[in-house]
C-alpha cells in the first residue's frame, strides 16, 4: 500500500504542481492560452494511450519490471523537462511523462487488486485517493510556492526525485510472478470480452467521467483564478488544500459506508453530486453582473463540492469494474484505467478550445449527468459484507 500510493501520488502531482505556473509557461514559451493547456492535455492522453500494454507487460514480466520501466522513463523525462526552452519539445516530454506516469499509476492499482476484491478493494483504493488527496493539494500548494519563490522548472526536479525514490522503494516489496504469455489476439480477446459485459463497462465509463471532470477543472483553474478573479500564484496554490480536505472528505465517507451502504450507491451518490454541482456552476456563470469576491467564493465551494463527488465516485467505480472480473484482474484493471485516462484526455483536449465559462461550466454538468445515468442504468448496490 505504501508504495502504491507512493507512485499514485507521483502521478497525480505531475500535473498539480505544474498547474499554477500554467499562465507563466504560456509566457514564457510565448505561446497563447490554449497551446499550453495542451501540456496537460498530452500528459493525460499519453498516460492513457499504453496503459493496456502495461497491464499485459505486468502479467507477462511480472509487475516489478515493468514498474521499473515506467518510473526510468518517468524520472527521465521529468528532468529533460526542466531543461527544455521549445514549446514543441516541452509538449513531446510531457506526452512521455504522461506515458510512464500511467504505467506507474496502473501497476500500482494492479498491485492492490492483486490482494483485494469487493468491497474492501473499494476501501483500499480509497486509502489510495489519500494519495492523490495528497498531490491534488500538497501539490497545487507546492506548486504555487515554487512558482513564487523559484520558477516552475524546479517542481519537474522534484518530480524526479519522488520517482527515483519510488523505484528505490520496489525493491523492498514482494511482487507477484510473471504468468504465462498472452498473444496479441488474445490480448485483444479478452479485452474484447471484458468491455462487452456491462457490469464493468458503464462503471468504468461513470468513473472516467467523473476523472474528466476533474481534470477539465484543473485545465481550465488556473486561468480562472489567475486571469478572471486575479488571484496571485501562491494563492491559487493555497487552494489546492481546500480541494484536498475535499476530496480526503469523500475519501472518508468511502472508508467509513462502503461496507454498509454498497459501493453502488455510493457511487450513484457521487454522481449525483457531481451533477448538481456542474448545474450550479452553469447558474453561476449566467448571472450577469455579479461581484467577483462572491463568485470567487461560490465557485471554490463548487470546485470543492465536485472534487468530493468525483472521491465518493471514482473508487467506487473501479471496485464495482475489475471486481466483476475474477479471471482476468490485471487486464481489468488495465482496461478500466484506459478508458477512464482516455475520457479525461478527451475532456482535457476540449477545454483547451474552450474559453468561455459558461461553455467548460455545461461539459462539466454533462459530464456528471452522462456519470449518474450510467450508475443508475446498470450497477446494482453491492450487497455488504462481500469485500474480500
């Protein structure tokens, strides 16, 4: 557990200590607004693109190998990054960083799913949203430090320091051994099988909805807060441990009902919240005139009511997923992580070209509602007490 969500957290604070040197990046490298939100848009869909191919390497090598690749092309590129002065090589890196960050971040919910199942694999990837709690506000916070008092290149330092320490910390931990070789076809097949059976699919689709909305949020805050209410770099940064206490609160409430409540209702739950929260973000946005201290106020206590929906949602929702697969759980899991990095990269890519906020603000309350149908439609409330 602890190495996993050593290398959740890494993940994760690939992109919040980078976001609130988001405006300064794009003046740096001179280039406008939506070209450098797709520094993050590439990480997320680089971190989704190989992800199925990690989990069938973790299977076929055994998981350390792998994980050991992941992190050396992780650590690599977050130390080329601080280095890098093109726009075009800086958007290359980041594809690369988010290729071994996702391979890191689904070995390590492969390594979790390797010893828990049901409801209790729901409790335990809640502990690992205290890791991406972690990276959600410690790093936002850090990033907004280092942005103020250093400049943004020195958080890609430390990213390749955590990495380093990760991979220094698999060498203490016993892994599963490699099983027998898949072919590609066979690969695919099972895949294939996977993705037919609705019990994962649309839990897998509510959960990735919820993760792109997140990651839209997160696209789009820093020049929210920076550029339409004018807050200064480290207070922007001060706002990531309010999203934090957030999302450890629905992380909390996870740990604590999941075993009498079900993880479907709780992730029905989340959804719902989600939902209402998107619609309220488009009311806020479609009132004219309205001070900007009091919209500033409303739209942080939205972003934190959102931020604990997505973690009343998202472990819940890969529980319900890979739990419905006993026979294939890494490619399960692998599959579940695809799915949901590529719904978020496709969201983070749209809230590039949109500027407006009232626009991002309606693909926030869509992306909630598409969540809460899905959960409605096909998952049944889990019956307590069936967590392994």
């Amino acid at each position: 557990m602890a190495l996993s969500c050593l290398l959740v957290f890494m993940a994760q604070m690939a992109t919040t200590i980078y976001l609130p040197s988001l405006p300064v990046v794009a003046e740096d490298f001179g280039m406008p607004r939506s070209y450098a939100a797709l520094s993050i848009s590439v990480f997320v869909i680089g971190a989704a693109a190989p992800v199925v191919v990690w989990g069938v390497a973790a299977d076929r090598y055994g998981r350390r190998g792998p994980l050991l690749a992941s992190l050396a092309l992780f650590v690599l590129t977050s130390a080329l990054t601080a280095l890098i002065r093109s726009p075009e090589g800086l958007l290359v890196l980041r594809a690369l960083q988010g290729v071994g960050a996702g391979g890191s971040a689904i070995i390590a919910r492969i390594l979790v799913r390797d010893r828990w199942s049901g409801d209790e694999l729901a409790r335990r990837l809640s502990v690992l949203s205290i890791a991406f709690i972690t990276a959600m506000g410690g790093g936002q916070f850090l990033g907004g430090l280092i942005g103020r008092y250093a400049h943004w290149e020195t958080g890609f330092v430390v990213l390749a320091v955590i990495g380093g320490a990760a991979a220094a910390l698999t060498f203490t931990v016993p892994f599963e051994s490699s099983r027998a070789v898949q072919r590609p076809s066979e690969v695919l097949r099972t895949c294939l099988t996977i993705s037919r059976q609705r019990g994962f699919l649309l839990p897998a689709l509510a959960g990735g909805a919820g993760f792109a909305t997140i990651v839209l949020l997160q696209e789009v805050g820093p020049f929210v807060f920076q550029q339409h209410f004018g807050l200064a770099m480290d207070q922007y940064g001060s706002l990531g441990l309010l999203l934090g206490a957030a999302y450890f609160a629905g992380a909390l409430t996870v740990n604590r009902l999941v075993s009498t409540v079900g993880s479907g209702r709780l992730m029905t739950a989340g959804a719902i919240v989600m939902t209402a929260a998107g619609i309220a973000m488009i009311v806020l946005w479609s009132v004219p005139g309205l001070p900007d201290g009091g919209a500033l106020v409303v739209f942080v206590a939205l972003y934190c009511v959102t931020t604990f929906g997505q973690s009343v949602l998202f472990p819940n929702s890969m529980a319900t997923a890979v739990s419905s697969q006993h026979r294939h759980g890494a490619s399960a899991v692998s599959l579940c992580g695809f799915l949901q990095q590529s719904m978020a990269g496709v969201a983070a890519a749209t809230a590039a070209l949109l500027h407006a906020d009232l626009a991002w603000a309606t693909v926030v309350a869509a992306l909630g509602a598409a969540a809460w149908l899905m959960t409605r439609i096909t998952v049944p409330s889990a019956v307590p007490g069936k967590g392994k």
